[in-house]
C-alpha cells in the first residue's frame, strides 16, 4: 500500500442504496473522508425497485425498535421521498391467518409499534373497497409508503451536500488488503482507503469473498407489479396476514402490488426474471383482498434482489477476520430500517457506541463453521 | 405445467412461433412442412402482420398486390398442421427448465405455450420524432394510419398532412387517395436527392422501385405537395382545424433558420420516421441486441441460421434488424430449418438453407437501404425545443429529460428511473429512442452504451381480472409466511 495520506479516504463504502449511503453520510458528519462507490447508479438495487412499502405491521418483532427510528428518517424525508402516512391494514380471511395475524400482532404491538386489532366491519366502514371475505384486521396508524423510485435521486443529493464523493457506474473488481488499509481496483483506477464498509445488498457475499470471507448469504427475487393508474378506491396500504402482500394505491393513481412472491435470477447475472406462474398468485392475491382492482391493467411487472442470512437478522458490524472491514446487509424490512441502521455501523466506524446493538456478523460463520453452535457474541435482540 | 415437450399434451409443442406476418407464417409452415409441431401466436385475428393487414370477411376498397399476397399467405397458413392461436397477446416469455413458456391472453382466458424452441417474428414498430403538438388528437403515427384504412376503412382525415421519412409517407398518402381522402402535404425530412445515394441497393428490387416511382405519378397527378427537406415542428388547433407548421431541415437534420416555415391547415396529421426493431419480447428473454443505425437501431443478434445467444431462441424478419417484407419470409424458413436441424429432426447438411440465407442477403440489400432512407439526423432531436412532451404517457418534457441528463443519467435504464420516462402504457415505444438520443447529443455518450431500457412483463397492458382469472382462495398455493 503505497498510497499517500493525501488521497487516501478513511473510508470506501460499496454499495449506494439506503444502506451504504446513509453510512457514508454519518461518517462524513463525523469528520470522514468518504467515498462511496456504486456499481450501477444510487438506489438502483433493492432501495430504487422495492414497493415502497413503509409497513410497521411486516417488521419482525425483534427489529420493531430499529424500524420505528429508521421510519422517522422517511418521514421527515417527506415530500421529496414520495413519503405518505396512510396508514394500513393487514387483513386475515381464514380462521388460522386470523389466528396468526392476532399472535403476531399482538407481539409487534407489545414491541412498540402502534398497532390496534379492528373487527371486520370497522375496517370496511373505513376501507369500503376491502374484500367482504375479511375475517380479520390489524390497523396501524403510522403505516404507508414512499416512492421507492425516488431512493437514488435523494441519496445522490444528500451525499452531493455532505461532500461525500460518489463513484456511480463503478465496478469493485477486486479488493487488497494490505498494511494499513484497501486498495480496490475500479474501471477508473484504484481507490485507496484505511477502512472499507460492504453495503452491497445482494453481492455482499460476492464482494466480501473479495476478503476472503464466505458469508452464507441468500437472495430471493421479489416481483413488484404497478397497473394503470385509476380512480381512487383505496386509501391505505394493505397486507396479508401471512406478509405475503403489499398493495397500496399511489397518489398517480396506480396500485402497486409485492409480497415478496418470488421470481428467478441470480446477482451473478444482475438479472432478475418474473415467474409467469407465481406473478399469477401474486395478482390473485391482491385482487380477492381489493376487489376494486377488477379491470385495472397491469403495466409492468419486474423483481428485486433481497438478501438474507439463516437466521433473518440484519449482518451489521465487523466483517469476520478483516482488520478495518465492515459489513451491513441482509436487513429484514431493510427499506424502512436502513437509514437508521446505516448511521448505526457508521458510529462502529467512528468508534463511538450505537445508540442500539448491531448485529455481530461473526454469528453466521460460526454457525457454518462450528456445526451449528453459536458464537458466544452473537446477539440477536428480541430473542 | 411441466410436461415435457416432447410428451404431446396440449399447449405443448416443438416450436412457438410469436407474430403471424410474413416471417412468423413463414417459419411456421416452414417449421410443420419439416415435420415439427408448430404453435403460432398472433395478436390479430388473422395471419399477414402489418404488411398483409386486413379485416377478415371484409373485401379491400380495389385489390391490390399486398391483398393477393396476403391472401395467399393466410391461405396457406390455414391449410398447414398448425395450432394456431390467433386473437391471442403475448404477455410474456420465460426460459423455464429447457423449455420456453409462452404466456398469452386469449379470448378463452389465460394459455400457456410450452415449447422446445421459440421463433420470435414480432416485426418492427413505427420510429416517432417529439415536436409540439404531436400528442394532440388528429396526430397519429404513419402505421396506425395504414391500419386504420387496411383494416377499419377508416381514414384519418378528409384533408391529411402526412409527414416524417421513409418510404411508409407515400404508402400512406396514397392509401388516403385511394379511399377517397385529400392529402393535404407530404413532409418529407429526405432531400430530394437522397434516394440516389442508394440507388445501387434500391436497384436490387426494381419491382420495388418501380412502384414507389409509381405512387410518386400518383401524388403528381394528385397535385399533392412534396416538402421535401422539411419537418414538422408545430401542430396547434383542433380536429376540425389543425394547422402543421412544416420547417426546412439540413442533412443533418437541423433547421435552416434563414428560409421560411410552410404552414399547412388540414383536420389530421399522420407522422412517422422509419421502423426500428420491436425489440421487447428479445428483451424480456435476455438475449443479446446490438445497435446498428443501418437495421433501424437496436436488434436482437442473430446469426447465419437466425439463432440468437440463448438456447432454443430464434428470430426472424425486421425484430433481427429491419430488412423488410421481402427478406422477411426467407429468414423465417431459415430459422425453422435450423430449429428442426438443432432439435435432431433433420440432417444438419439438408439442402437448400444456403440458397435461401442467399436469397435473404439480397433482399436484405433493399430493405436495409430503405431503412436508411428512413432515419433523419440529430439534428432533428438536438433542435426539439425545450417545452415539447417527449414521454407522453408521463407527459415529460424535454426540459425535465435533459436536467436529468445533466444530473447524471448516463443510460436509458438511469433516465427510467429518474424520471419515469418509458413507464406508462406505450412502455417506451413512443419515447425511448428520442429518449436515448438526448442523452447521446448530451453526453456523447454511444447508443450501445446508453443501451436500452431492460425488457419487462407484461408485454403490453392486460387486463388483471382477465389475468387472474377465476380462482378459489383456499387453492392459491401461498408461500411459507414471513419471518416474525
């Protein structure tokens, strides 16, 4: 490593979605020097083509009290996010979902998300373009949406104000380790830093195999589908008890359809296919849970890479083994929890303490490695 | 679902073959003379695409050589082994386990095609340059006016100005003649002069050209107005009265500012500037495109035998590169050939492939010099002025593209996401090449590497009650549920 101190960053994040920029952007406020470099442009993975969804109701128990903060950063992100607090229903239409939805509920409620159970008729009165197959309903107050397209566009600038340098359309090829420090090899030439955070979402384990490290991680393939915009019938956003629904009406009119029904693809590829079969159920879904979506057309539908580990607990800390390296993925409901969690890994960086845990990554190794017993570090809250 | 292709049951088969024009018929009676269980799959009721449109039951104003040809071919695709599911839209294409799917919606509902290998003969679509006014009722695209005489006998005006490039303006102007209509003016970017720099091309159909000479007489004897060398910069008015404000344009396609606009009153504007590639079903399978100006702009890659990069994929006529209706029929056979060939079911060395690839290559020659014909420079985009709507279903202005532009969208996908540009109904089809244009006068940047927007379903808009269908709750096969 013979870079001088002059050109040399104190940190290089890979990765400009939620994760990986809102990191930056705490480093940077922390009196880094920071660059981060992004293989397509900001927000084009997960952050840009998820559904938008900002839903307290389908956050796991276990990261409610990371959810509730990162949802306060969309909300005073407002207007330039797309954000809308419509409040949502999650809605049960067997006797066993209704089973699920009270258990769950009732859970999440005690964790500190404003959650309230609401009989049938109530959430009808309330929603009349719901299905009349409703058995039973949650409602939350605080839930909604932001335009997830808008993701980039917003981080780009808050990292342009920040003067934190952004290296769009840049390919970490390859990653030394050496002395002090990171080199890593880009199409516009090598970039030197003293410590490097992995915020690459679904090629975190291909960018951490970079290191040297394995990190067990899995993708799913999301679809999302958008129709035509049309009348406006719906009001808040919906789910399933499952979560295997989003649906939400969007101010252009148009309905929006996830769940995280899921398609073909692979990161290795960066493709991403709908499953003709599964965007069918997808559909069907939304449409017996809000009928009003009879005759609307579906314009487009595409998928998103989502990582995750075993245990779906975000990986947020030290990467195993790497002096100076970090790692931040595979976060469960990671469009609503991101902007606080980034913040978080960076404060780790910054040597201060988090405000809340982080989620040592060493966890996951050492349930690959040791035959399945746990690190003694591994601490997952809410467990 | 997942019976083998081989195995026989219905709605699977040896080869799908997507659009029924003169390449997609081609394959198909191609592909079933050579012993292959043959799908065909078009949108339209009956068989001969754009070309050969025409309204079933319904005979033409005068027969022309287009019906007879038409005729012949739907007469010959009825006669065939072929399962055919016209009436049917394609909504989407996926590789699954060695096997394409082909997803339609038809007038029974939602079908699945399985199929070992898959043709895809989806044709070209119409190329548009933005200039005030072009969103306006009584402004429509040279082939939406050809399908609205061939096959709704309707005209788009009593008094038409017809405008753009290439040789579709003259097609329609006497198509509007010959039902009765008034053209108004023909605007037409090409100088005079410039269909002799293909001449030597040109000459390789002189059936061909003998027949354009033919419907230019007609436009003579019509004492229509030829503004060759002009462009339609502004249509204001209604549809009662529009006036079309037609300016001189250089070679390359900027205006010339020192001689003075032509304004011309009529009651509809029909436009168009060439054909380019309908790109999307090649898209949504991941094959590979390459951008060539010459075949009209990006095309999927096909090579001699019309195979594209991933298995099973082939393409025929002007979706592999526009080279017209004359190529077009060849290349379908060769591509059935050489699916029956790559599926075992005939001798690799089989004769008579490379007369036909022969055959192809000449009537490539034509075609491709009438695509040139049909380009104009950037002048044309560099000189949209900056309030005009370019993406009309989000009704985004230049102004709003090139700001995004500036800020950093480097490629088709990057104006996508920023904007919403290409994401209403059209899909792109209406805006993405002006679209991807502005950002290469902006940024100098290739049109390879702007690229083209990734291909999604469905295909086109369809209605979501006719995709879900009838169901029964308790039956949709729901997933193990989220983590709490």
């Amino acid at each position: 490593m013979s870079a001088t101190s002059a050109n040399r960053y104190d940190l290089l994040v890979i990765g400009a979605g939620i994760m990986g920029a809102t990191a930056a952007l705490r480093a940077a406020q922390g009196g880094m020097r920071v660059i981060v470099v992004e293989r397509d442009v900001a927000g084009s993975g997960a952050s840009g083509v998820n559904a938008g969804t900002l839903s307290l109701q389908i956050k796991r128990v276990g990261l409610m009290r990371y959810a509730l903060r990162g949802y306060e950063w969309w909300r005073e992100a407002g207007e330039a996010v797309g954000f809308k607090r419509t409040g949502g229903y999650t809605l049960a239409f067997t006797a066993s979902e209704q089973a699920l939805l009270e258990e769950r509920m009732t859970k999440k409620r005690d964790a500190g998300a404003p959650i309230e159970l609401v009989s049938p008729a109530e959430a009808r009165a309330r929603e009349p373009a719901l299905s009349d197959r409703v058995v039973g309903a949650s409602y939350c107050a605080a839930d909604g949406y932001a335009d997830s397209t808008r993701t980039g566009p917003y981080l780009r600038g808050l990292l342009r104000a920040a003067n934190v340098h952004l290296h769009e359309h840049t390919l970490a090829r390859s990653i030394d380790a050496g002395g002090d420090g990171f080199r890593v090899a880009t199409p516009g030439g090598p970039i030197d830093a003293r410590r490097l955070l992995i915020a690459s979402g679904a090629w975190t384990a291909s960018v951490a195999a970079m290191l040297g490290v394995t990190l067990p991680i899995n993708v799913r393939v999301n679809t999302v589908s958008v129709t035509e915009p049309g009348p406006r019938r719906l009001h808040a956003a919906i789910g399933h008890a499952t979560g295997l629904l989003t649906l939400k009406q969007k101010a252009n009119g148009s309905y929006l359809i996830g769940g995280g029904w899921q398609g073909r693809g692979s990161p290795a590829t960066g493709r991403g296919e709908v499953d003709g079969e599964t965007l069918l159920q997808n559909l069907r879904l939304a449409r017996f849970a809000v009928p009003a979506l009879a005759h609307t057309r579906v314009l487009r539908s595409w998928t998103g890479f989502e990582a995750s580990v075993a245990d779906h607990y975000p990986l947020a800390g030290v990467l195993p083994g790497v002096p100076n390296a970090y790692v931040l993925a595979c976060v469960r409901g990671g469009y609503t929890i991101g902007p606080f969690i980034g913040p978080l890994v960076a404060d780790l960086i910054l040597g201060r303490e988090p405000e809340l845990p982080l989620f040592d990554p060493t966890r996951v190794l050492a349930v690959t490695t040791r035959d399945g017993s746990r690190a003694a570090d591994g601490r997952v809250p809410g467990k | 679902m997942s019976a083998s292709p081989h195995a026989g049951p219905a709605g699977s088969c040896d080869v799908a073959v997507l659009g029924a024009g003169p390449a997609g018929a081609a394959a198909a009676i191609e592909a079933s003379a050579l012993g292959l269980r043959v799908a065909l799959l078009d949108e339209q009721p009956i068989a001969g695409g754009q070309v050969y449109r025409a309204v079933p039951g319904i005979a033409p104003v005068r027969a022309d050589r287009d019906r007879a040809e038409g005729d012949r071919l739907r007469s010959t695709v009825a006669d065939a082994n072929i399962e055919r599911h016209f009436c049917h839209r394609v909504w989407h294409v996926e590789r699954v386990d060695d096997e394409w799917r082909v997803h339609a919606l038809g007038p029974e509902g939602p079908r699945t095609v399985h199929a070992a290998a898959l043709i895809v003969a989806t044709g070209a679509q119409e190329r548009h340059v933005p200039f005030a006014g072009w969103e306006r009722p009584g402004v429509i695209g040279l082939a939406a006016a050809t399908v609205l005489i061939k096959a709704q006998r309707i005209l788009p005006g009593r008094n038409v100005v017809v405008a753009g490039v290439g040789p579709l303006l003259l097609v329609v102007a006497k198509a509007i003649i010959e039902g009765g209509g008034r053209v108004a003016a023909i605007v037409d970017a090409n100088a005079r002069g410039d269909w002799f720099a293909h001449a030597r091309d040109l000459v390789s159909r002189p059936d061909l050209v003998a027949r354009g000479i033919g419907w230019i007489r007609t436009m003579r004897s019509h004492g229509v107005p030829m503004l060759h060398g002009h462009i339609l910069r502004t249509v204001d008015g209604d549809t009662r009265s529009l006036r079309a404000v037609a300016a001189p344009i250089g070679r390359d396609g900027h205006p010339h500012a020192e001689v003075a606009s032509t304004e011309l009153l009529c009651d509809a504007v029909c436009c168009g500037f060439g054909l380019m590639p309908a790109t999307d079903v090649t898209r949504l399978a991941g094959a590979a495109h390459a951008f060539d100006p010459a075949r009209g702009g990006w095309h999927v890659i096909v090579d001699a035998d019309q195979r594209c990069d991933l298995p099973g994929l082939y393409a025929a006529g002007d979706g592999a590169g526009v080279t017209g209706a004359a190529a077009a029929p060849l290349q379908g056979r060769i591509a059935a050939s050489a699916v029956a060939r790559d599926l075992g079911r005939m001798d690799a060395n089989a004769r008579g492939a490379r007369g036909k690839k022969r055959g192809s290559v000449r009537a490539a020659r034509f075609g491709t010099a009438m695509t040139q014909l049909a380009s104009v420079g950037d002048g044309a985009i560099a000189s949209i002025p900056a309030d005009v709507i370019v993406c009309q279903c989000e009704r985004l202005s230049r102004r709003v593209l090139d700001g995004a532009i500036d800020d950093g969208c480097a490629t088709i996908n990057d104006l996508k996401s920023a904007t919403r540009c290409g994401m209403g109904p059209c899909g792109g089809r209406l805006c993405e090449d002006t679209a991807a244009r502005l950002i290469a006068i902006r940024t100098g940047r290739t049109r390879t590497d702007i690229g083209q927007a990734t291909g999604r379903p469905p295909l086109r808009p369809v209605d979501l009650d006719a995709l879900a269908g009838t169901f029964d709750y308790d039956a949709l096969p729901m997933p193990v549920p989220s983590p709490l």
